[in-house]
C-alpha cells in the first residue's frame, strides 16, 4: 500500500493514475537507485486513447488504434534528498520477455502540471511469464558518468 500511495504523492506518475481513476494503472512500483527515486506505471493503451485530452497531444494520438496487449509506460523521477521531480533527463526503456527478445526505446518528456515524466507504448500480450523491465536514466543533476539503472519485474495482467 506504501508503494501505492507513494506513486499518487507524485505528480509526475499521477499521469498514469489520472486517465480517468486510479483503477486503471495496472501495475505502478518504485525504488531508488543512487539517491533517485525511479516509479512506474502500467495502463493499456486502450485506457490513454479515452483520456486522450486530459493529456498531451504528442504522445497521445486521438483514434489511434493499438493491438491488443499494447501498453502506456510511465517513468518518473524524483531526488529522494529534496523531493523534487528530475524534469530534465534522457529515459531508454528495454524490456526484455522471457523467451529473450527485447525492446528498447527512448521515453519521450510529457508536461504534467509542474513537472515531466516519461512514456512511451510497448507491447506486453499477457502470457503469464514476467517482463524485465530496464531502465536507463541520465540527466545532468545525476551524479555518475554511466546513466543510472533501474529494473523492475512486470507481469502482464490485462486481457483487454
């Protein structure tokens, strides 16, 4: 419930939350790696096309249409000494399936009130084998010459 609770605090993952309750973020987690507190959210793809305008138009196409088993990911960041949002950074999510295959891409910035978060839609069919989920942060207030990494584990959930 922590973790829950914590990633709501955030304004940068309430993006994820706020598509039209927090019902819809089907998986959120968070850790903090050297001093940053990196959080994610899941939701299906289907889930930002309805809230399509409460969110920003570049990632979010009106009537786009997605396979099934595509999801919205959202990274944010935050220093855990100050508390304030890493508005500033380069976000590379991998994901890695279990038979080996990965996808990497760049997470593009989204404007949400005072701070920036990071998305980006993948592909992640629910077949009940996890998901490593990698990410590679860097950012000039980050105090190390290789990007930092998180990874987490997600399993898939939707049947959408």
């Amino acid at each position: 419930m922590y973790v829950i609770r914590n990633l709501l605090c955030n304004t940068s993952i309430v993006a994820v939350c706020l598509l039209a309750g927090s019902s819809l973020a089907i998986a959120q987690s968070s850790k903090v790696v050297q001093g940053i507190e990196v959080s994610y959210g899941i939701t299906t793809a289907a889930n930002v096309d309805k809230s399509r305008d409460r969110h920003d138009g570049k990632m979010h196409k009106r009537g786009r249409i997605f396979p099934r088993g595509s999801h919205h990911l959202v990274v944010a960041l935050k220093d855990q000494s100050s508390g304030r949002p890493i508005n500033n950074a380069t976000v590379r999510a991998f994901v890695h399936a279990l038979d080996g295959s990965a996808v990497e891409r760049k997470l593009e910035p989204m404007h949400i009130a005072d701070s920036v978060s990071y998305g980006g839609y993948f592909d992640l069919p629910a077949s009940g084998s996890p998901y490593k989920l990698v990410f590679n942060v860097s950012a000039p207030n980050i105090s190390s010459s290789a990007p930092l990494v998180a990874e987490f584990e997600y399993r898939s959930q939707d049947a959408r």
